[in-house]
C-alpha cells in the first residue's frame, strides 16, 4: 500500500496535480530519491538476509513498508521570517556579507526565499521573485522564477518548491569544489522597489560539504502518552498499528559538514553534544584485514567464490497426546528412531478437541522434542511454554505428565544452494562476539547436528562440500574477533583519557554493511534502546551465544556489570577503501534536541527504543570520514559517573540526487555497540533487577548454532540480487 500510494503520489506531482492531503508548500517537480527509499524499504523485506546483518534494525524495515509516508519541505513547520530571508542548504546568506559561509555539497542546492510579507502577495499578481546560479564564466547553471504567480524553471533535473511565503529551487549535479554565485532578485506587488542580492558559494566535493537529505520523523501529532493511558499494557501493539503504520513523515532537512563549523567552536565531545569523531584509525589495521579476508588482497590468484550448501529440511508437526498409551508409543518408536530400528509406524495424534488423526513416522523422521502440554487457566486450551521440553534421546529418562506434546518433522526435502564468499564472511561476524570456544563447539554442531530453524529442523547434508565454507566462516570470524578486540582496546584507552580512571569495555554487537549487499539503511531518526539494560532483558535483542565472551571481556557476569556502566556508545567506522558518497551517517546535536521531541516508538523488535519529530532548532551533523574514521555516539539514555545521557538520535541519508542518478560506490561500514565499566562506581538505577537470563555453555552453542545456520540458508538468489547496483534494482523492481 506504500508503494502504491508513494506512486501515485509521485505520478500526480509530475502532471502538476496533488494528492488530495494539506500542504504548505506545492512540489512542482520531483525527483527519484522517494522512489529509491519505497524500493529500498520494499527490498529490504526480502528476507532474512537483513537478520544476519543487523538484527535490531531489521525490524525497523516492517514497519515502514506498512506506514503511510508524508513527503515535507525543509521549510514546512518552520515560523515565517519577519525579513526576507535567503537560505542556501540551511545556511542564511546574509545582507551584509558578500558569500556563504562554509561550502555545500554539489549533488544538491537548495535555496529558499521567503518572507511574511510575501505570503499575501504571492496569491496576487504583479510579485516577483527569481533565483539564478552561475558559475565563474556566468554560465546559468539552474534558475527558477514566479512571474505573476506563474512558475518557471530552467531545467527540469532542477526542482522548484512555491512556498506560502515564498519560493525554493533545487540546483541538481553542480561542478565540485569550485566558486559559483547566487542572484535573488525581489519584486513585491507594492511597487516598493526591486531588492536583489548575489553571494559567492562554494562547493565540496561529493562526499562533504553542508547536504540536503531526506530522513524519516514521527508526526507532529504522535502522542504516546496518551496512547499508553488508553491502552495500558497494549500500548506497544496500538502505537504501532495507530501511531506508525498511519503516518511517518519524510522531510527534507540539511545535514551539516562538521568540518565546516566556525573554527571558534569547540571540537564535538560525546559529553556535550551526545557524539564526537574518532580520527585515530586506530582501527584501520583490522578492517583492512577483515576485507582482505573477505574480499582478497590485490596480490592474491584467483580464488573460489562460491560455495556449494546443501540441507536436508523437515518441517516441524506438533501432536498433542492425552493418554498413556499414545505417549508410549511416540516414546517407543523415539528410541527406535535413535537406535537406527525405526521401521515406517503410524502414530496417534488424538486431541479431544479434534478427530483422530496418524502419522506415519520412519527413520527418515526427525523427532524434535517432547513437552508438557499445560491448560490454560478456566478455558479448554492448552500451551506448550509453561515448560522445559526434553530431547528425543532423554525421553526414556524423564516422566511427562499428560497431556504431551511432541514435535515431529517427516518427509524431508533437499535444497541445494551456491553461497557466495561475502555472504558467508557476513556470517563469520555474527560469530566474532562468540568466544572462541563457543564457536569452535558452535561449527562442530552445526556441521553435525540438526538445527531448528523457525518452523523447520535443518541439517547440513553434503558435510565434506560444507567444510569449505564453514572454513570462510571460521576464518571471517576470527578476522572479525580481532577488529572486536582492537574496538574493546581503543574505547578502554579513550575513556580512561577522558575520565583520567581505570576503565574495562566490551562490545556486545557488530555489524558490518555494505549497501550493495542488502543492507539500505535506515533512513529514520532514532535512538536505539531507552536505557542500557534494554539490550539483556530476556527474550531481548542481545544474542545468548555472546554472553560468555563478554562476561570474559569484563572479568565479572553481564549482570554484575551492568550496575557499574558509566558509558555506552557506538562506534560507526568507515569500512570502505574511499570516503562515502552513498548513505552516510547524521548525528544529532543533543545541545539542539528537546525532551518533548523524543517518544517511544516500539520500532525495532524485541527492544523498546525512541523516535524523533522534526524540530526546526535541531542541528543534524555528518563528517567526510577517510577510512578507518568513525563516530561515537550515545547508545542509550543513562547515568553516567558524573552526568546523565539522553541517547543520541541518529540516522542514515541519502545525499539528495538529481533524477536517475546513482553514488559512483557503495558504502561499507563497521557499528560496534560497546559498554563501559567502571567497577569502583555503582550506578543509582536499578536495571534488570533478578530477572538477568543467564545462559549456560549448551543454551549459547544451541543459540550460536541456529542463528548460523539461519543465516546459512537465506535465499541464494535474492542475496546476490541484491548484490547488484542499486540502479539496476530500482529498473528490476519497477519492471
């Protein structure tokens, strides 16, 4: 319905008509960067190609390919100007001064005029206003005009926007790192004279310089205090189904250069400003050896890039059995089946709710486990969670009392699958949080055992052909560890610069994009959990399989340590050969965000976490970071040894591009979200409480081993699909 919606909209908008919605502002041209963020959204629903990568932000895919986006101009929601008021990419021109401040990035310049006085006046004849853009030889490079109410525009890759008080052009692919020169020239109808003014602007290059992106907020109206009094316990489900699905808005906004900041200002500290940069490359090293891992150094022959994968699958059945004598026999041919003696058997499956019914079970069956099957308090039904369940080769050992319900697979099936070596490094860094003894346990299981994979019992069936690409996992994994490991070293250090006292950090989650390979982004502004403890609550995001390895990290149990965090942050570094010119990062200032901007949103699975609305004294900043650079910002709000965070609101963008145009590259990125710990200070609040779900060493293997082995068997072809340019995807998609 998005799609379909955003189309249409789009459609209309090039024939000059308008969906039928209240806008300030009437978008007479437009470009493709709406239809790549559906087809991305839309993409990234493809599967659990997005878990592997990120399973936080996956989630985050659902919910906007359900919601209805409104598309805002910059100036929408923002008080009119007393004074005639020219913007170039949110920096004001100023009368008195002959150029702009600072450079703009030349995908696009976006220049505003406005004016309360022009907001009569504009709906008359005889007003007004032009912009033009020319380069040093006074060549018109765009130029845009309302001539007694009537619009023009000199190149239709261009894009004019009538404002209520004025107007706003768009000048598309403007040469890089030169001088150009704005002309605004002012007629009101009061016959009160011309104004007209030109400014010196200068230009970055692609990956730098004041931009014009397009991120996604919570509407003015979202208010999920009042929701949570409505609905109580509910309110989760309902803001989601009320709040997002019903509206999301999508607004134009400057991302501004941090290294074009007044050099009188004092550098971002994650203190202060809720981010700060990190410049040592400190990590350079370790990504580089990663890639190489993953991709093959220059110097390397040509090696095999896909592998062969396949398993055997059975899809789980469940029975519910009330007797004893249905129990034994389910029990019995269990242990045949165990034995090798299972000859084809048809077994009861009677629910007194429902007909008699059989299965026939031999020794290509799959027993998966026996439980019991407890009522439900006053009602006829009954649930399998209220307790433990027992493997098939424990059944003989353990006494069920009825009702039991055992899960089954028969008639298996065999799906073969080429698995390319990127695809499988991917999967190496969902390990490299494991400790080496968990994984090592973790690729014995899974290249021997079955693995319960959602509704389905999976098994590798061709071991000695895995083996190969088992060894890239393996071998991504340890490069990955090693990247981990410098991480944990480097924010120790930094910490215990800042803070002048001994600090221990570990990193609970990794991980590594690259947007030709699925991951588009996530062009939402958002924090990504209310507090530090969020990450550990049971039935959470945070992986069983990488608790034993942090506990090591730490010297002390996760649990423990949470009441001695003084700090938790990510780490976003620039994986890539070359700066980024394709979805970088945006860091909000916290100095410029307000409480009251900032809710709950539930848009990320298993984790509650917070949205942003738009504000226009928000200062949105990004870095044309070299690799190996990165940011640091605050995971999630906390208290601190000696202050309080707010979390810091982030998101990905898009540089906005002129129609049908493309990044040259795509991005690569490493994110680490890491603790820090200071085990001489307790911290007041009270997280987790008793209710910490520690594992054991067999509930982290059996953890490790399914989410691999769900990463293994994604969709072969939808993976290297989506390894294509993001052009041709958008062509693939709108055939």
């Amino acid at each position: 319905m998005l799609i379909l919606e955003l189309l249409i909209a789009s459609v209309m908008i090039s024939n000059g008509s308008r969906p039928a919605k209240s806008r300030t502002c009437n978008t007479l041209t437009h470009d493709k960067e709406t239809k790549s963020f559906v087809h991305a959204t839309r993409r990234a629903m493809g599967g659990k190609a997005f878990d592997v990568r990120d399973g936080v932000h996956s989630s985050i895919y659902e919910y906007l390919s359900k919601a209805h986006v409104v598309e805002e101009s910059a100036d929408e929601g923002s008080s009119s100007p007393e004074h005639l008021t020219v913007k170039a990419n949110g920096r004001e021109l100023e009368w008195d001064s002959d150029s702009r401040e600072g450079r703009v990035n030349p995908n696009r310049l976006r220049i505003s005029v406005r004016w309360a006085a022009l907001l009569l006046q504009l709906h008359v004849n005889a007003a007004k206003l032009a912009v033009q853009l020319t380069d040093t030889d006074e060549q018109v490079l765009c130029s845009a005009s309302l001539v007694d109410g009537v619009p023009h525009l000199l190149h239709q890759s261009d894009q004019l926007e009538r404002l209520e008080d004025g107007l706003a052009v768009a000048c598309h692919a403007l040469p890089e790192n030169v001088q150009l020169q704005v002309l605004v020239q002012v007629q009101a109808a009061s016959n009160d004279g011309e104004r007209k003014k030109a400014w010196t602007v200068e230009t970055a290059d692609l990956s730098s310089g004041d931009a014009q992106g397009r991120i996604m907020f919570l509407p003015p109206d979202y208010n999920v205090s009042e929701l949570q009094r409505k609905h109580g316990a509910l309110a989760s489900v309902i803001v989601t189904k009320e709040g997002l699905e019903k509206r999301l808005v999508a607004k134009e906004v400057t991302i501004f250069d941090a290294d074009e900041r007044d050099s009188n200002e004092p550098q971002m500290d994650i203190r202060v400003n809720g981010f700060e940069f990190d410049t040592s490359r400190d990590l350079s090293g370790a990504v580089q050896a990663f890639q190489e891992q993953l991709h093959g150094s220059p110097e390397e022959e040509a090696r095999q890039e896909t592998y062969d994968f396949s398993t055997e699958r059975w899809r789980i059945e469940k029975c519910g059995l009330l007797t004893q004598e249905d129990l034994d026999a389910w029990v019995q041919a269990a242990k045949k089946h165990s034995e090798g003696k299972l000859s084809p058997t048809e077994l009861p499956c009677r629910e007194k709710w429902a007909l008699d019914y059989t299965y026939e079970v031999s020794q290509t069956s799959r027993f998966v486990s026996f439980g019991q099957k407890c009522r439900q308090k006053d009602t006829d039904k009954y649930e399998l969670e209220c307790n433990e369940t027992v493997e098939p080769d424990h059944i003989s050992s353990k006494e069920l009392e009825l009702p039991v319900q055992v899960e089954f697979g028969q008639k298996p099936w065999t799906t073969e699958q080429k698995l390319t070596r990127p695809m499988l490094g991917l999967v190496g860094v969902q390990l490299s949080v494991v400790s080496q003894e968990t994984r090592e346990q973790v690729m014995r299981s899974l290249a021997t055992k079955p693995e319960r994979v959602d509704n389905q019992l999976v098994k590798v069936a061709n071991p000695m052909d895995a083996k190969a690409a088992l060894d890239i996992v393996k071998a991504s994994a340890d490069a990955a560890q090693k990247l981990v490991e410098a991480m944990e070293q480097r924010s120790s250090q930094w910490w215990t610069r800042k803070k002048g006292f001994d600090v221990k950090s570990a990193c609970f989650s990794v991980n590594y994009r690259h947007t030709r390979g699925g991951m588009k982004g996530l062009p939402v502004a958002h924090i990504d959990a209310i507090n530090v403890a969020e990450w550990f609550k049971p039935g959470g995001v945070f992986p069983t399989s990488s608790q034993g390895r942090v506990n090591d990290v730490l010297g002390m149990k996760l649990k423990d340590a949470l009441k001695h965090v003084v700090l938790t942050f990510n780490e976003w570094i620039n994986a890539g050969p070359e700066t980024i010119i394709e979805l970088p990062l945006t860091i909000m200032d916290t100095k410029t965000l307000d409480e009251k901007d900032i809710e709950m949103g539930w848009l990320q699975a298993g984790l509650d976490s917070k949205m942003v609305r738009w504000s226009e004294a928000q200062r949105w900043y990004y870095r044309n970071l070299k690799p190996g650079e990165g940011y640091m910002f605050i995971t999630s709000p906390h208290v601190g040894r000696h202050r309080t965070f707010s979390g810091t609101p982030h998101s990905a963008f898009r540089f906005i591009r002129k129609e049908n145009a493309t990044a040259s590259r795509p991005r690569q990125s490493f994110e680490f979200r890491c603790l820090v710990m200071d085990k001489n200070w307790t911290s007041p609040a009270k997280l987790l409480d008793d209710k910490f779900p520690e594992a054991s060493m067999q509930e982290q293997i059996r953890s490790g081993a399914n989410s691999m082995m769900a990463a293994m068997i994604m969709d072969g072809k939808a993976l290297m699909e989506s390894m294509q340019d993001n052009d041709e995807m958008v062509r693939d998609e709108s055939s």
